[in-house]
C-alpha cells in the first residue's frame, strides 16, 4: 500500500519542465540543485513557465470531461468512454476522470512549489507579477476540481516529501480560497499582459465573473454572487474587443486577436515530436477524412464529438455563425478552404451540406448552382446527419473551429493551434445569465444582442435581435451553443445551470435512448443522481484519510 501510494502522490507532486506558450522553451535542470536555481531570476521564470506549461496536460488531451455526454455532442465515429457519454455505467474506476483528476492536482503541485519559491527568490521586476499569475492558475485549477467533485483537498502547501492524508473540503469553503486568491491575483498581475497565453486584468475578471456566477446557484450562494458576477464580468468587456467577423475569430492563424482574453499557445519551438506534442481538439471534432490523410498532408481527425442534431437545429438562417462552426461545403481538397482561400468562388464544390433551409430539392439545387460538380455529394438536411459514420463521404458536417491544416498526420495530438479558454463573446454571455438571475432581463438582452447582431449575416440585424421577453435561462444556454460549440464548456454549463439531466434527455440521441427505455441512466445505485463526477477509486484507495465517495456512486 505504502509502495502504491508513493506511486500516486508522486503524481501530485510532479513537476513538468516543457515550455507552454510562445515565450515557452524546454528547460532540463536536472543536474542544478533547485534551491540555487529556482532562487535566480532565469530560474524563477523557467518555474512559471512549466506552471503554464500544465495547461497542456490539462486541455491537450482526450477532451471527454468536458464535451461528451452533453446535449451538444454524440458518439461519432469511434466510440467514446460509456461512462463518460452515458452516464450508466460511469463509476470510480473511469480512467478519463482518473486522468484529469491526476493532471489537475500535478498542475497544482507545480503552482504551490512555484509560490514557494516565489517567497524565496532573488528581487525581480516582475516578482509580484508572477506571484498573481501563478495564483490565479492555482485558483482557476481549483475552479475546474470544485464543479466537477464538489468538495475537494485543498493543498496549498509546497510538499518535498510525501503525505498521504488529504481531507476533503467543502465545496463552500473552495469557492471562498478561489474568490480569495483571484482578487489577490486582480490586483497584482498587469493590466496588458505580453500575450493571449498570459493572465492579465481582463481575464481576471472574466474568470471571477465566472465563479461568482456559478457559486450563484448553489445552496452555500451569498446573497451577492450574482450581482458580483455581471459587474466583474461589465469590467473585463470593458477591456475588450470583439472580432467584427466570428469566421475571422476562429480562421488558422487568428488565435492571438482582441477578443481572446486567455488560452493555452503552442508554438513550434516548445514542440519536439509534431505528431505528439500538440494538442487533440481538432482532431475530436473534425471530420474523418478517410485513409488518403498521410499520403496527401490531411491531418487525421477522428470525428468521435459529433454534433447532436440540437446543435444544427439551434441556428438559424440569419445567422453566420451555421457556416462558420460547421464545414458545410468542401472542394477538391478539404483544406483548399484554408489554402486556397481567396480563389473559393472559382473553385467547384465537390460535397454540399444542406441546412434546413438551404435546399431540400437537390435538383434544383444543382440547377441553381452550375459551378457544382455534377459529380458532387449533396447531403440535404436532416438526412443522416447524426448519423455517426461521419466521413468526407459521409453524411453531417463536422466543426471546423478548430481545424489546423499546419498539422501533420497522426493519430495523436498534433495541432499547435491555441485553445483558447476565454474570450469576450463568452463574457456577455456570463454577465447576460448573472442579469437574468437578477431579474434584469432588459440588461441581460442587450449583453446577447451584442453577440448576435455581431453573428448576423448582413441585412438579417433585426431578426437576430432578441427582447427581454426571449430571455430565460433556456435561451442563454441555446445562444451558449450557438456561439461556443466545442469550447469545452458545455458540460460546466449544464451542471451550473441544474440542466444536464433535463437537456441531454431531450438532446442527447444516446442518453434519450435510455430514458425511452424506462432506465435513468444518471440514476446510481444508492437512488441519488451522478450529477458530480466520481472521486477516483485510486486516490480513495491510496489516500489514509477517511474519504467518502460522492452521491450515486
């Protein structure tokens, strides 16, 4: 037991030494004592650089615990962990909670060893700077643990030598040291930071905005969290700017823009292995583009998040937003969209997705449209389009936010494309629901119509702006989808608003299947629900205080 748990709290304490962001580089101090290193200015940097760098073990991965098993995504080409997708069978042996569970407290391990050297270092310029950046990532960490476990250990420590006893502490009392260490971070990080990969005021704020807002619903709330939440949220609007073009906002290449307030870079000198050391998004929620990949450039993508049929429903024909999250038509080459961007209107269409109000007679789609190939796939709505063999032959459009035509085949991680974790859009539409809780619903309309009316296809302003009377928690969760699908929100938004049950049973093809049947699949075995994730059986096992399991499991 003794051998097991040195193994697994060895995890917790690990520190990662791969750069994180542009200004990233791969340190190995393996042969320099800590002590004389970590205390010097070049050493002290390279510390909170590897904090950063942990945003990567974090987000590079399986993205599992944050799409699937929502009212926005299915299974799709391969399956996904059933547990996770379905609910039914999930339990504490599920290894893609274990994973994030591990990488979230090894990435707060590195930001308590960070702050404690922190304290001991030689004076720099920027000391107090780093000092509020590291603590707000340590908090942002405890943000992601207290939504997805509730009560959590809160090891604020930095640990040279093993302990294996950690108590877990009432999700009230996280909430309180989070708020706590992201106002002491507000006031000592700049107000510009050098990079979207660095924490600055304005996603402070954002991220504050965020906390209170989701401590909102809860019993242990204070009777201010959402007043709190829509003015920290009115401040970091404040600070920035949305993209005219929401195709602009997600174009290759476009990542580091006004209106990202944070995310996790890449770049090509903290990359070693190309077809290992990016990341996974692009591949989850792109489309299969078939065996021809490694032979022609395509990155492969597994098409496993497919869009649920909610999600092409939510959109509208005003709205641009349909035809810049999903690749609707495709050319010769599916990256001739990228490559070839300025000649699109001279090249022929080859596969045509149809919405549902674009065409339903393929005929006189063809007769309207002479430059597509007669040759050419037309793949009308709804047809197949949840569906799940996904392919380029295949019958849905799959998400192209995310695609990165610079990555190489792999069946692995391998775009360096940012993630991005905040930005503006999301903002309005934090401070809209903190409104909306308030009972401001007039305010709380004009912070969505910002975001619609910047989504609205030219001449269509009016049919994308909404009234107070539109606005229920309903609505925001449907302008969520609309305008972060994929983001790696949406499980948070669910489980905050009390609607993950209710919307994956109307949304969810599979999770529908199991409510038809008379079977809840959320439903554990002791009669409570497993709306929070369960504490993995490893870190039960292993941990000598007395831990108990949370409900439904």
């Amino acid at each position: 037991m003794k051998n097991k748990s040195t193994i697994f709290l060895s995890l917790l304490m690990l520190i990662s030494a791969v750069g994180c962001n542009d200004y990233l580089e791969e340190v190995n101090n393996s042969n320099v004592v800590a002590e004389e290193f970590y205390t010097t200015e070049e050493g002290y940097e390279s510390l909170v650089n590897a904090t950063y760098a942990t945003l990567r073990d974090v987000y590079g991965s399986e993205p599992w615990v944050f799409s699937a098993g929502t009212d926005l995504f299915v299974e799709g080409r391969n399956q996904q962990p059933e547990g996770i997708s379905e609910y039914r069978n999930l339990g504490p042996a599920e290894g893609a909670v274990e994973d994030f569970y591990l990488n979230v407290y090894a990435a707060i391990r590195q930001a308590n060893t960070a702050l404690y050297y922190n304290d001991i270092t030689e004076e720099t310029a920027v000391l107090e700077q780093r000092r509020g950046e590291v603590k707000f990532l340590r908090a942002y960490y405890y943000f992601l643990l207290v939504q997805q476990f509730g009560d959590v250990a809160l090891v604020t420590d930095f640990l040279n030598e093993v302990v294996t006893e950690f108590e877990r502490r009432p999700a009230s009392e996280v909430y309180q040291f989070i708020i706590s260490e992201m106002e002491e971070a507000l006031q000592l990080v700049p107000e510009n930071a050098e990079s979207r990969g660095r924490v600055d005021k304005a996603a402070v704020y954002h991220y504050l905005a965020k906390v209170h807002l989701t401590r909102g619903y809860e019993a242990y709330a204070t009777a201010d969290d959402f007043e709190k939440a829509a003015a920290y949220a009115d401040e970091a609007i404040s600070r920035g700017t949305l993209v005219n073009s929401f195709e602009e906002l997600f174009f290759p290449g476009n990542e580091n823009n006004e209106e990202v307030l944070f995310a996790v870079q890449y770049s090509s000198s903290s990359i070693i292995d190309p077809r290992d050391d990016g990341h996974m998004q692009s591949l989850f929620f792109g489309p299969y583009l078939g065996g021809e990949g490694a032979v022609q450039g395509y990155p492969y993508r597994s098409n496993t998040l497919v869009p649920t049929m909610f999600l092409f429903d939510a959109f509208s024909q005003y709205d641009a937003r349909f035809e810049a999250t999903f690749m609707t038509q495709i050319y010769d080459r599916y990256y001739d969209y990228y490559d070839r961007n300025d000649e699109l209107d001279a090249l022929v269409v080859e596969t045509y997705f149809a919405p549902r109000w674009a065409v339903q007679d393929t005929a006189a789609w063809r007769a309207a449209n002479p430059e597509t190939r007669a040759t050419a796939r037309i793949r009308p709505y709804p047809i197949g389009w949840e569906a799940g063999a996904n392919s380029l032959d295949g019958t849905s459009p799959g998400i192209k936010k995310f695609d990165d035509p610079k990555s190489v085949f792999s069946g692995n991680g391998s775009s360096t494309r940012d993630i991005i974790l905040a930005r503006l859009g999301e903002t309005y539409l934090i401070a809209a629901e903190a409104y909306l809780q308030m009972g401001q619903e007039g305010t709380a309309a004009e912070r969505i119509n910002a975001v619609r009316l910047r989504a609205a296809k030219p001449g269509s302003e009016a049919e994308m702006t909404i009234t107070a009377a539109d606005v229920d928690i309903d609505f925001i969760l449907d302008e969520r989808a609309r305008e972060l699908a994929g983001e790696y929100h949406r499980w948070f938004d669910l489980k905050r608003t009390g609607k993950l049950m209710e919307r994956t049973e109307l949304y969810n093809r599979d999770i529908k299947a199991w409510f038809a049947s008379g079977i809840n699949p959320f439903q554990g075995t002791d009669g409570n629900f497993k709306i929070l994730r369960p504490i993995p059986q490893l870190a039960i096992d292993l941990n000598e205080a007395n831990i108990q399991q949370n409900p439904g499991y």
